[in-house]
DNA sequence: AACAAACACAACCGCAGTCAA
DNA sequence: TTTGACTGCGGTTGTGTTTGT
C-alpha cells in the first residue's frame, strides 16, 4: 500500500547548495519541469532530497523571483496583511510578485517586527502596546494589575533599554542626551513610578510619546478599532533604527527625529507616512482575493 | 587587528491536508 | 476504506556576513 518513500534518508545531502547543484537542478527543470519532486533530484543527479529540490528552487531558483531589497510599498503591504491574515506568508506573499513566502517571513522576522516594536505597536496585535495594556488591565482584578504593570513595564524597559543604546541617543522630547543611561528615562524607570500602574489602568500613553499614541487611541476609539488600516497607525511615528522615521519617503521629512527635536506640541494630525496613510487604498481587495490570491 | 555580538538569509524540521496505490 | 507518500506551510535553526568594541 501507499508509494515508495521520497528519498533515501541516509544517502542525501543537506547543507548549502552548490553554484554546480543549482546549476543541475535549473537545467533539469527548464527542460523537464517540475512534475515530481521525488523523481528530480535522482534524474538531475543531485544527492538531495526533493524536498530540498522544492524548497530550493521555490525559494532562490525560479527565474521569475526578485532578490533585492523590499520596496517600501511592499513593506506596507506585508504589515497591512499581516495585520488581518497573521502569520500566513503564503497567502502574504502571494500579493507581492517575485518574493515567497520564506522572503515574507525572513523579512518580517528581522526587519519588520523590530519597527513595529521600536515604535510602541505590538507586532501580533498590530496595536499600541499601552493600548493593549489598558485592554488586558480593565479584564483583571486591581492586585493583579500592578503585578502585570511591572511585569509589562519590566519587558518594555529591556526592548527599551536595547533599543535606546544601541541605536539612538535621544529620546523624543530631549529626555535623554547621549551616554546617558536609558534607565533614566522617565518611562523605563517606570517600575519605581507610583503612577505607572494608573497610567497602564487607564491605559494612558507613556510620558514623552503621549501625543503620538493619544492620536492612535482616538482611532481606535472612533473607528472601534480594527484592522489598523483603519487608522492607518496614524501619528505613531516612532524612532526606528538608525533614527528616520518609518515610510518617511512621503512624509514631510522636516518633520523627523533630526536634532531631537520636541514632537509634542507640533500638530498631532494624522501623517500621510507611506504605511501609515489611511487612505492606502490596499484593502480595496475583496477579502476573497486575499485568501484565494492569483499565484 | 582580533574578537564578539548582531544581523540577514538560506535551509531544515515537523505538522496537516490531499491524494494515489 | 485504509495506508502512507506527496505537497504546502509555518516555525526554527544554522551559517556566513557585517558591525561594534
């Protein structure tokens, strides 16, 4: 009953192809296509499994993948679906021609979580993590709540702490000057501030950053929240990296971290950022194009 | 210049659904 | 109908490269 196994386990190799393996495994397949993947690998004279024939050639081979860089577009619309859909990097990927999954969930891993994180949103949630601190906070018994507050706060001090030292020095609003320890930011000192626990009750934004998440609350609020195109994570523009400011490519530049300069006070309207523009016409998509994408 | 840490990406692993014998 | 390989997918790991000290 059933069929032969794929490959024999103990004659295959692993590790990194060779220009010589690709090579092979290419030519084999523009002639004769990639009707089994069992069959290929012994047919073009590979010691791989199929398996790794397929992975192989999904991911790096085929003619028609790109390589380079993620465009900023396509950033957007890898955070945009995966707002909605989550960790499906098929279905993700299927949106951006020439990248695969393994591209999407590579790119998202390294690159795009820390921006959402740096800049105050949960990556999973797509929210504002005081936001979702306020949710989980109103849920729970009041002894509970200053236990999580500094358990949360504790975690956000470390992201916080990491972020602040080794890749900026200054802190919106001119909290901190360079070499100064991160831990006496105000925010990340929070474990020894009476008000925290009432801050994250309430669900009120961080000191310094209050402005930038008042505005994403209010979204939520008005638009009774989700998913965050429908608020465009408008005015959570946060420090990122090497300090620019995520999607600046259509933001008013001017308007940047540069010279740390006090973003409270300046207008708190919604920023037309790349990714963060609200009128992103992205979800225009019929929710059925999304789960049944044209490969 | 040497070493360590962080990063980026390719590849592997294991699970679940599908399908052929 | 049952069994087990095939396939696709997402999570994780390994390794080479870059950056910082």
């Amino acid at each position: 009953m059933g069929r032969i196994p794929c490959c024999e386990k103990d004659n295959v190799k692993k590790g990194q192809w060779t220009p010589e393996e690709d090579n092979k495994l290419s030519s084999y397949i523009a002639q004769h296509g990639t009707r089994n993947w069992r069959l290929i690998p012994k047919k073009a004279g590979l010691q791989r499994c199929g398996k790794s024939c397929r992975l192989r050639w999904t991911n790096y081979l085929r003619p028609d993948l790109k390589h380079g860089e993620f465009s900023e577009a396509e950033e957007q619309t890898i955070v945009k679906l995966h707002a909605v859909l989550g960790n499906r990097w098929s279905v993700i990927a299927a949106q951006l021609p020439g990248r695969t999954d393994n591209d999407v969930k590579n790119y998202w891993n390294t690159k795009l979580k820390k921006k959402l994180s740096g800049m105050g949103i949960d990556p999973v949630t797509h929210k504002p993590f005081s936001h979702l601190m306020a949710e989980i906070a109103t849920a729970l018994p009041p002894p509970h709540v200053a236990n999580l507050a500094e358990a949360a706060l504790g975690c956000f001090k470390d992201e916080m702490l990491h972020l602040l030292t080794k890749k900026r020095v200054e802190i919106v609003g001119g909290g901190l000057q360079p070499q100064q320890p991160a831990i006496q930011n105000p925010n990340a000192n929070s474990s020894h501030d009476p008000s925290a626990g009432d801050r994250i009750r309430l669900g009120l934004p961080r000191a310094g950053e209050e402005q930038e998440f008042m505005v994403a609350t209010d979204f939520l609020g008005n638009c009774g929240g989700y998913p965050p195109t429908e608020f465009g994570y408008g005015g959570v523009s946060g420090f990122v990296d090497d300090g620019e400011e995520w999607g600046s490519g259509t933001a008013g530049d001017g308007g940047g971290e540069e010279g740390g300069g006090n973003r409270v006070g300046e207008d708190p309207k919604v920023e037309k950022s790349g990714l963060f523009d609200p009128d992103c016409v992205l979800w225009d998509l019929p929710a059925d194009d999304l789960l049944n994408p044209v490969v």
